[in-house]
C-alpha cells in the first residue's frame, strides 16, 4: 500500500493518491475549459494544417529574412510574418501579399514593438 501525500495544488492539505485532489482538479479543469472559450479564435489558425502547408509554401519561396537583407546580411527566414498586424481579420490573415519571411531575431523585435504600443 503506497503511502498518500498531499494534493499539489499550493496550500492543500488533502491527501491523495497522486496529483490533486478532486476539487483542485475540478479547479484546473475549469480553468482549462475557460481558457479554451475565450481564446481568440485566429490563435488556432496558427495551429492548423493549412497555414503549416502555407507557411511552408511562403518560406520556400522567399527563403531569407527581408530585414536582414535590407542591411547586407544572407540570413534564413524561419517565420511568417504578418506585414500589417491581422487583428483576428480573417481576409488579412490570409492575405500572402500581407505576408513577409523573417528571421526569428527580427519577428521577435518586431513582435515586441507592437506589444509595447499596445
């Protein structure tokens, strides 16, 4: 017989067999579920079969990051980028021409300036 210890969630004192207790892992179920709901729904377009397949396409065919040629450098471009941020626009999302090749040190700096525009 294994011995019980308590539940993981921060401050429970139940015992278990393993992981949480039932109302803790009721707790994180919900919050999961919640989580799912109010996910904007553009989120799992990045997840899908067709943007992998048209990331995919996009990369091969503009295969450097356009930045890092704009100073000279032969850099890989390993992220689609949305030129003009889609803002959950279906159209805009899928726009090719709204789309550039860029290398993961630029998005992310571009990424950044966005958010702290806000």
């Amino acid at each position: 017989m294994a011995l019980k210890k308590f539940c993981l969630h921060r401050g429970c004192n139940t015992l278990v067999d393993s992981g949480r207790c039932e109302l803790h892992a009721n707790d994180i179920q919900a919050a999961r579920q919640q989580y799912d709901a109010n996910r904007p729904e553009w989120h799992d377009r990045y997840n899908s079969v067709r943007w992998r397949k048209a990331r995919r396409r996009h990369l091969q065919k503009h295969p450097l990051c356009v930045e890092c040629m704009k100073i000279g450098r032969v850099i890989a471009a390993n992220v689609v980028d949305h030129i003009e941020d889609h803002k959950g626009d279906y159209d805009l999302f899928w726009d090719e021409s709204n789309w550039q090749g860029l290398c993961e040190k630029h998005h992310n700096s571009k990424t950044a300036r966005t958010n702290n525009r806000g």
